[in-house]
C-alpha cells in the first residue's frame, strides 16, 4: 500500500508539473503550431512593411529625379522681365537693338558706345535678372574706354523664348555677329566677358571664334561639377541636360584668359575655379578677391578694378579709334 500511494503521490506530482509551468514533449508538440502560426504572421506582416517602406522609398527617389530633370531649367534660369533702369538713367548713351538669332527668337541688347573706344566688351551676365542689374558693370567697362555691348539671353527683360544651354550659345552668338559684322569691329579688339553661368556662354563663345581677350569672373568647370557639391545625393551627371563643360573647352582657347574669383564664394568654391584655371591653355592669369559670389569680383574695390582695366589693356595694344556708328 505504501509503495502504492507513493506511487500515486509521484503521480500526481508529475500530473501538477504537468498542468503548471513544466512542459511536456506532447505539450510542446500541441503547441508548436500555434507558436509557428504567430511567427509566419509576423514575419508576413514585416515583411509586407518592408517591401511598403521600399516601395514609397523608391517612388519618392523616382519623384524627385522625374522633378529635376523635367523642372531643371526652373532650377538653373531665374529671368527677370522688368527692367527697372537703362544706361540711359546712369547718365551713358546707348542704342537698344533687337538681335535675331540663329535659331530664330529676338534679343534685346544694349550698346554703350565710348568716344576713342580702346575696343568692344562683349558682356555675358548670370543665370538671375536681366542686364539692367549689371549697369554698374557696364558703367565701369564704359570708363575704362570700352564700348560695351550687353545683352539679354532668352526669356530674360524683353527676349524672346525661353533660356536653355544652347539657347544661351546662340544668343552670344548674335551678340558676336551685330558687333563683328553690322558694327564692324575686329575680332582681336572684342573682349568677352562673363560672369558666373555668363563665363560658361563666353567660354563657348570663346572657342568657336578668336577674340582680343577672354574674361571670366566667378564661373564654375562646369554646371554638373556644381551641382555634386551641393546635391551630393542625386545623381546629378545623369540628370543634367543642361551642363556647361567649360572644362573641356578651355584648352582649346587660345586668347589671352583672365579668371577672378572670390576667395569666400560659398556658391562656386575657389577650388573649383582653380581647376578650370589649370585646364586653361596659355597665356593666363588669375586674381582671387575678397567678397563672396555676388559681392566680390573685379568691382570689389578700385584696386581690383584697375587690375581687369591693365589686363586688357595690355592685351589689346591697339591704338584707339573713333566710335564708327552704329546702324
């Protein structure tokens, strides 16, 4: 009897283990499917926010590159088209013309005509406004005794069409041909000057013909090396449409070449001016300036104003000739 009821007290001992926290293997074997279950629909459910979360991720990356590269030009041409001033209200005369371009939109461009001019200013501006913000560029140009002859690129002030990178080409293009061919200047007294996305549009201007001097101030080596500085996680060389190689052109040039660029400029780094500089053929020379991108340059100060009026003087050396007229 007593082996008995200690048989039954061990039992029902292993039966109350076996109905507490001890398990069994035939529990464990009850139990593995619904422990499996659970599993499998977590592992769906995260999986499904997985491929939720690349799918927004990859619509969202795909959003953006569709943006930039159909709104691109949005991100690159800030035209104005209201001219709040003319020469005329800095006290200098000059001839508004209407130029045709090659691929068929019209102009505006101004000429600023001086007296026993040294040569002609060919003068490209940036990629914001419109030229009646360089007026005091063009003032300065005039008193150094150059004409000048500045121009709107397309969809800027009262142009024509709307800007892109060729676009900007031909508009340069006509501005050569009004000065060179209707006006009658030589080719060795124009100078082209260009300043930030303007020294891109006189560079290429720059290559196709051969000027007294080339000028650039606060340009870049080209647009796509820009925009990796300052989008460095879009794929920017592919993106670009419109990408301003200055780079590959300037070796090809042979005029004597100015570059200037400001030592604080946040927009186009000193570094990256340097490196269109180096790929640059000789003859050339660079001058670096206080300021930053729109507030340095070769206006920072008259010291640095006299240094852009001895740089083309001494590569023009030829004598000075009347204004002949213009048509």
């Amino acid at each position: 009897m007593a082996n008995g009821v200690a048989a039954a007290s061990r039992d029902d001992g292993w039966l109350r283990m076996a109905n507490g926290n001890e398990k069994t293997t035939d529990d464990k074997n009850d139990r593995s499917p619904g422990l499996l279950f659970r599993y499998s629909r977590f592992a769906v459910r995260h999986s499904f926010r997985l491929r939720r979360l690349a799918i927004i991720s990859l619509l969202t990356v795909a959003g953006v590159y569709v943006l930039v590269a159909l709104f691109q030009s949005r991100l690159i041409y800030f035209p104005s088209r209201h001219y709040y001033a003319t020469p005329k209200d800095v006290g200098l005369l000059f001839e508004e013309r209407a130029l045709i371009t090659s691929d068929g939109p019209s102009i505006t461009a101004w000429y600023v005509p001086c007296p026993q001019a040294k040569g002609s200013i060919i003068f490209c501006h940036g990629n914001a406004g419109n030229m009646a913000d360089r007026l005091h560029d063009v003032t300065l140009m005039h008193r150094m005794g150059y004409n000048v002859l500045i121009f709107d690129y397309r969809g800027y002030g009262n142009s024509e069409g709307k800007p892109s990178e060729q676009g900007t080409y031909h508009d340069a293009q006509a501005a050569w041909r009004y000065l060179v061919e209707s006006l009658g200047e030589s080719p060795a007294r124009v100078i082209l000057f260009g300043r930030s996305l303007g020294g891109a549009v006189a560079i290429e201007l720059a290559k196709r013909h051969e000027p007294g001097a080339l000028v650039v101030e606060s340009t870049f080596s080209s647009l796509v090396d820009v925009g990796k500085l300052h989008y460095p996680l879009l794929p920017v060389s592919l993106l670009l449409r419109y990408r301003y190689e200055s780079i590959d052109k300037v070796s090809s040039i042979t005029c004597p070449k100015l570059f200037i660029h400001s030592t604080d400029d946040q927009l186009v780094p000193l570094a990256n001016a340097r490196r269109l500089f180096e790929a640059a053929a000789s003859p050339k020379m660079f001058i670096e300036t206080p300021g930053d991108h729109n507030n340095g340059g070769y206006a920072y100060s008259p010291a640095y104003t006299n240094k852009l009026q001895a740089f083309l003087d001494e590569s023009l050396k030829s004598p000075a000739r009347p204004f002949r007229g213009a048509p």
